[in-house]
C-alpha cells in the first residue's frame, strides 16, 4: 500500500495570506489526523477527521481550519498567516479506533 | 485531558550498548494503546512498537522492547544492540479508546548514537 502522502512538502508565504495544505491517507483509513511539529513546542494536536466529521480539535486558533473529503482525503487551512504558524505540518492516517496512526513526510511551512 | 512526559529530553548512547528511554501517562481510563514513534532527523515519523493496555506482556519488536507498567503508568523503551541508525527523535504517545480516540504525544527524547 502506497504511505500517506502530503503535497505541498515545502511552501514559501508571505504574512497575512492564506494556505491550503493536502493529505491523502493511505487506502482504507477514515481517519486523518494534523499536527504542527515546532522545534520549540513540540509536536501539537490540531484536529481530527473521521468520514468527514471532525472528531476532535486542539487548541489552535479558527484561522486553522480542515476539512476530510468522501475519499477520506484531507485538507488544511490556514488563514491571515502570521509568523508563528512557521512550521512542520504533519498528517497522520489511521483504519480508527485506536489503531496506530501512520505518518506523511509533512509540509514545511515557512512564513515570511 | 491526558497528558505523556517524556523527562529525559536528550540520551545518548554508545553503539551496541543498551538505552531506556522513560514516558510516564496520566490516564483515568482502562482501555487505551501506547506507541512509540521514531523520527529520524529531516525524515518521516514512523511507528516503532505498539502496547495494548490489556495485555501484560510487553511488546518485543526485534531490537526494541518495552518496560510497560499499567499501575505506575508509565511505559519505557528499551533499545538494545544500539545502532548509528537509531538516532532520531523518539515519541511516547497515547491513544485512548474512551476519549474520542485522540492521540497525545509526549515532547520527545532525542536520541544519539555514539560510534
């Protein structure tokens, strides 16, 4: 089976504007979950789908948002950059319950 | 809301010798999985060993074990025979079945491997 795969892998913005990052799970999982991975606070929980429905949520501003697609594709938002939001974005699928969850490559975003 | 320490934010280790890396949980649920990730620098989490909490015995993966002690919470990794390729960040996390399923990560311990 093909890995969980994430497009862009690096993305270049300039503050203020807006960005939309990808996930594709691996097939077969209905779970996708987003992190943002810092050197500074670590990897944190952003939210998670599951057959479109968002299961759970961190505590991130609603500038970031996502949605999960009938094919259990994943997308995520971010709106009105600031500087902070420089960062790993990682995407994680799993089948669901609590199966372990399988990782994409990330998107290293980096705002200017 | 759980939460994973991971106290030991950096190990090191000389190759071939053997290394414990600490992760303590807090939990109020009975049902729940414990993982260990391994991400190497600039390259992709991947899943090192997974520990149902229902079981007893501790998952042995090759190289890789744990010390899983359900009362105390806490879940060790033990990495035998060390190799230059063990180097990484390593995860603990939690996964709850009782908690919308959502995983809680540790901050990490890196890891390195000492020729």
């Amino acid at each position: 089976k093909a890995g969980v795969t994430q497009t862009p892998r690096y993305l270049i913005k300039t503050r203020g504007q807006q960005v939309t990052l990808s996930c594709s799970p691996i097939s077969g999982h209905r779970s996708v979950s987003w992190y943002q991975q810092t050197p500074g606070q670590g990897l944190q929980f952003l939210f998670e789908y599951f057959s479109e429905t968002q299961r759970n949520k961190g505590n991130f501003p609603g500038r970031f948002s996502g949605r999960q697609f009938s094919n259990s594709r994943s997308e995520m938002n971010v709106s009105t950059l600031e500087l902070g939001d420089s960062a790993l974005y990682l995407c994680a699928s799993s089948f669901g319950g609590a199966m372990e969850q399988y990782f994409g490559p990330g998107t290293r975003l980096t705002v200017t | 809301a759980q939460t994973v320490t991971q106290s030991q934010p950096e190990m090191s280790v000389q190759e071939a010798e053997t290394v414990t890396l600490s992760c303590t949980y807090d939990t109020s649920e009975s049902d729940y999985y414990l993982f260990w990730y391994k991400q190497p620098p600039s390259r992709q989490m991947i899943l090192v060993i997974r520990q149902e909490a229902y079981k007893q015995q501790n998952a042995t993966e090759n190289r890789f074990s744990v010390n899983f002690q359900k009362a105390a919470k806490s879940f060790s990794l033990k990495i035998s025979d060390s190799q230059l390729g063990d180097a990484a960040m390593y995860f603990c996390a939690y996964r709850g079945l009782n908690t919308g399923n959502q995983f809680y990560f540790g901050t990490g311990t890196s890891l390195t491997v000492i020729p």
